[in-house]
C-alpha cells in the first residue's frame, strides 16, 4: 500500500504524493517547487508522474520534474501534456512501485480527462471535488454526468482525493440546493473544522459525497425540486444535472 499525502500547491491546489518505501509518484504536479522540497525532505526518489488533465495548474511542473529525476509522464493520450512517455486512453491497468492502478476515462472538465485509483484511493483532478464537480470547460453534460456516475459506481469507501479545495464553498451551493439535508448541515461544521485548523478537508468517502454532493443526487427528488422553473417537468438526469451545474456556474 501507498502513504498518501497532499502537497499544496499555489492558492487552492493539492498535488498528491504516493509512497512506497524510499520511491514516490505524484499526481498533477501543477508547481515542481513544492514538490522538490517535499522529496528532498522526505529522501525520496520521483518514480512516476501521472497526470489527469492539461491544465497548466495540473501539469506545469512536469518538465523541471522530469529534469531532475527521468520519471515516467502518464497522461492522457487526447491531450497535449509536457514530456508524456505513457500515453493513456482509460481502461489501463498499470503496475507502478508494486502496486496496481487502475485508468478510468472520466471526460467532461477536459475531453481526455483521466482518473487513476488505486485500492481503495481515487485520483480524480478536477472531475467529482468535495461537495462539487468541475466545471464544463470543454465536454458535454451527458459525458460529465457519465463520469460521474462511473465514480458513483465504485465502492462506497473510496476516498475522493480531489486537485483543489473548494468543499466549502461547494457546500454553500449544496445547502442552497437541499436546505433541509443534516448530513450537508454536519458536513459542513466537520469542514469547518479541519479548515480552521489548517488541514485538507479532502480525502473524503464516496458515500459522503453521494450524501452531500448535489452532483451526484441529480435523481434526488428533493434536488430536482429545487431545479423548479429551471427544468422541464419530464427533464431526465443529464437534463437535471445540466441545470444544477449551470446554478452552480452563477453562485
Ligand atoms: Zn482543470
């Protein structure tokens, strides 16, 4: 198994960090600094780098990286990402320091978007966050929304290891959509906490965010009814999740 940690990054980002023994993997090393200072503090060889998606918060950092250890890139094939050696399409298995990791095509934020999960560890960048989703910069609602119901499909434990932290402020939007929704009320006060006294709210379980997480209750009648005027009375759940997303985008 794994030690995982977040390195943050720039104002909002987490870079996650895998260990095994003396060697490391990273997942969307935006920023190259903050990453060198934690394997120099930690003796830690760079094995691997595996990238999400294009994003310069989620790939800058790549090439110094690349400079100074000759890790392998694994990114998406769709996308154009500094020094890829292993391209990716979804659907892989791969063997990195022993452990089997998992490829999942998760497009929607970015066309090529991917998500690496490994046991019961989900790296899904910018695609499901804490309380939220990413935003539509360049696929379809029905290809986010079918995204994210291939991460709903996985084991309720998995732990949803985001890019960025934005849960409280998603959990404003959450509780604006379902008022009346106790596990959005203590989510909310357990965020509050960890947040007050510096620490991530992330990783967090899939079955809080099936819990708390309007994006992945678009069946909820209770969220649908919130959606009253934006929505055809017969809209379907990429229908639902359209408008919950286009809320989302004016909040
Ligand atoms: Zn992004």
């Amino acid at each position: 198994m794994f030690e995982i940690s977040p390195i943050p990054a720039f104002k909002d980002n987490y870079i996650w960090l895998l260990v095994r023994e003396r060697s490391a993997l990273v997942v969307d090393p935006g920023d190259a600094a903050p990453v060198v200072d934690r394997l120099e503090s930690l003796g830690l060889d760079l094995a691997a780098i595996l990238v999400t998606h294009h994003h310069a918060d989620h790939q800058g950092g790549v090439g110094e990286l690349v400079r100074r250890y000759r890790a392998d890139v694994y990114a998406p094939a769709a996308e154009s990402i500094t020094g890829t050696t292993c391209p990716l399409h979804g659907g892989e298995t791969l063997t990195l320091l022993g452990e089997s990791l998992d490829v999942l095509a998760v497009p929607g934020h970015t066309r090529g978007h991917l998500a690496y999960r490994c046991a019961n560890a989900l790296f899904c960048g910018d695609t499901l966050f804490g309380a939220g989703c990413g935003r539509l910069f360049e696929g379809t609602p029905a290809q986010m929304a079918a995204s994210l119901a291939r991460i709903a499909a996985l084991p309720d434990d998995t732990l949803i290891h985001c890019a960025h932290e934005y849960t409280e402020i998603n959990l404003r939007f959450a509780s604006t959509v379902e008022p009346d929704n106790p596990d959005i009320r203590q989510r909310i006060a357990r965020v509050r906490a960890l947040r007050a006294d510096g620490r991530p709210s992330v990783p967090s379980t899939l079955a809080e965010e099936k819990a708390t997480n309007p994006f992945l209750r678009c069946a909820q009648p209770v969220v649908r009814a919130a959606l009253a005027g934006r929505l055809a009375v017969d809209a379907g759940n990429v229908e639902v999740f359209a408008a919950l997303r286009e809320w989302r985008n004016g909040f």
